[in-house]
C-alpha cells in the first residue's frame, strides 16, 4: 500500500512539471481603449483564438493576462491579432518606454484643450452678456463675428489634435462592425464644430466653448 502511494507521488511529482509547461503566461499592456466597449470587443476576439486560454483585460490599469499554448500560437501573433484590431499591445516589461511617451502626448491633448477652454469662455462671455443689438443687446454685429472667428481659431488646434485619438478609434470600429463610445464622441465633435463654424459666417449662435470642454472633460475621463 505504502508503494502504491510512493508511485502515485512519484506519479503526481514527475505529470506537474509537464502541466505547467503545457501554458505560458504573461501581462500584456494594451493601448487605445477609452471605455469598457473596447476591452469586450478584445477579449471577445482573442478568446476566440485556437490556443488562447485566458484573455482578461484590467481595464483601470489596460493590463491583460494571458495564458496560451505554444504549440498552437505565438506571443507574437497574439499581439498581431490584438494589432489588427486597432488597438496596440507590448508585454508589460518592454512597454514602459512607449506606455510613457503616449501618457506625455496625452498631457499634451488635455494642456491644449484645457488652455483653449479658458481663452475661448474670454471669448464667449460678452456675448451671453452684451447679446448683439437683434436680441436687445449692444454687441455690435462686427465685434460679434470678430470674437466669434478668434473662437474658431482657438478651436482648430484642439479638433485637430486632443480629439484626433477619437477620430482614430471612431474609424476603428467602424471598421470592426463595433459601436463604443468613440463614435458617438467623434459624431458630436465633428457636428458641433461644422453647425458652429456655419453660424459664424451666417449668423447664430455658436458652441465652440461647449465642444472644447467636452474634449477636455473625455480627456480627464479617460
């Protein structure tokens, strides 16, 4: 009896080794999400790749653990696939460098927004104040569409830098027959920015300031 239990150790001790060997694992850090549609969308894809065994996204630290068969698929095709997806992907030990640089750019798009924010609210505030003489104001209609041309001014640089990563992954889900929020974010960016620059050439009222404080608080967000 006490032999038959020596074996089954014996046993036990010499399979163990070869089932921890069947898996690898590892972290990846994944960049390019903005909301929880994305990290779904990943893990729906990967999950579904013959030798991937485990595929979860952390999505406050855009961390994902990994566990995959080597027989049957490469780290490296794991990455390709995730890539091919729109979104990019590193082990964590060798993203620290990228990670830093899109965390510096990101600094930037929000320092833009946030700066032209306060410069075009400067600009917006005589007109909810002084309204132009057809709404029983004295904003004259010169002053009105000079302060209205320096908005859109200021405004150009943050459609076209701090909301282009919207832009960007808009474009990706499109492509992957997949609505997160980057869509509607990019729709009501790029409708405001259009409806405004027409009312500053016809007449009305513009939303320069609400559509760079938008831009800025799905900055802070995310």
């Amino acid at each position: 009896m006490n032999k038959e239990i020596k074996n089954g150790k014996d046993i036990h001790n010499l399979s163990c080794p070869a089932l921890d060997t069947a898996f690898h694992h590892d972290k990846l850090s994944i960049s390019g999400m903005h909301c929880s549609a994305c990290t779904q969308i990943i893990e729906y894809r990967l999950q579904k790749l013959a030798g991937v065994s485990k595929f979860l996204i952390n999505i406050t630290t855009h961390r994902a653990d990994i566990s995959w068969d080597p027989k049957k698929i490469s780290l490296g095709e794991i990455i390709e696939s995730i890539s091919s997806l729109g979104y990019g992907a590193l082990p964590v030990g060798s993203a620290g460098e990228l990670i830093n640089r899109e965390s510096k750019m990101n600094v930037w798009r929000l320092f833009v927004a946030g700066f032209a924010m306060m410069q075009v609210m400067m600009y917006a505030l005589p007109a909810y104040l002084v309204p132009v003489p057809q709404i029983d104001g004295d904003l004259t209609p010169d002053i009105d569409r000079l302060l209205k041309l320096a908005s859109l001014a200021i405004t150009i640089p943050v459609v076209i830098f701090s909301a282009w990563p919207f832009f960007q992954a808009a474009k990706r889900d499109i492509r992957n027959r997949h609505v997160g929020m980057d869509i509607p974010v990019s729709v009501g960016i790029i409708v405001t920015f259009v409806a405004s620059i027409w009312a500053t050439f016809t007449g009305g009222p513009v939303y320069y300031d609400s559509l760079i404080m938008f831009v800025f608080l799905c900055w802070q967000h995310d």
